[in-house]
C-alpha cells in the first residue's frame, strides 16, 4: 500500500531509489531490496506498471491504461505514448510459432520538444537521435 501511494503522490515514472527516498522523507523506513521486490510484485499483479527506459534503473508508475514510452535521448524524460488497442499486448505479433503473447513494450526514444529546440540540436530535426 505504501508503495502506491509514493506512486500515486509522487506521479510520472519514478526509480525504485526516488521511492524509497520518499518514503524516507515520509519517516518510513524500508530497506533498498523490499522496494525493490515490492514494486516487481505489484508490477506481476497489475497494480503498478514497469517502463524499461534503456540505460538506467526502470522506471514505475501507477498502473492504468496500457501504454508505451518515449524517452528523450538528451534529459531523459519519460513520456506516455497511448497504444492503439488501450490494452496489452497492444500489437499483434506474427509469429513463426503459436506463443501466447500478454504483453508488448514498444519504447520510442527521439529528443523532447523542450531538447530539440535547445542549444546544440539547432538544425537537427526532432526525429534526429
């Protein structure tokens, strides 16, 4: 429960580390592993989701309509990115062999507006990695 609520308080994509130092912050002391654990459970039973954002810890938020990612290449950020289906596995795989699919994380990765129109990326367009 503790762990939602950091989610839900906290909002966006956060660390198991940015977690648990709210809960810190909050006077709920927690060992760096029961995080850890606690939010890989949650994402098995629906209740939170996991973004992979590449390099870097995943990333959890509260779990709702299933959904992709865009990362920034430059800062970092985490965006949501709706899929098509608004539930998993959100595509459809053809696959050479029959597989039971419940889950597709497509991960989009280009520069944010906020990056793409600071300095050093001057002429590149958005698309550019």
């Amino acid at each position: 429960m503790a762990l939602r609520l950091a989610l839900r308080e906290m909002a966006g994509h956060r660390t198991a580390d940015e977690v648990r130092a709210w809960l810190r912050a909050k006077g709920t002391s927690v060992a760096r592993s029961t995080v850890f654990r606690g939010l890989e459970e949650l994402a098995r039973a629906g209740l939170v989701m996991r973004a992979d954002p590449g390099a870097g810890p995943a990333r959890y938020e509260l779990a709702r309509e299933w959904h992709h990612h865009f990362v920034c290449r430059s800062c970092s950020a985490v965006v949501d990115v709706p899929c098509v289906r608004g539930e998993a596995p959100c595509l459809d795989p053809q696959l050479a062999t029959p597989a039971l699919v419940d889950e597709a994380q497509v991960t989009f990765r280009g520069l944010c507006p906020a990056c793409a129109a600071g300095p050093g990326w001057a002429g590149l367009s958005p698309a550019t990695p």
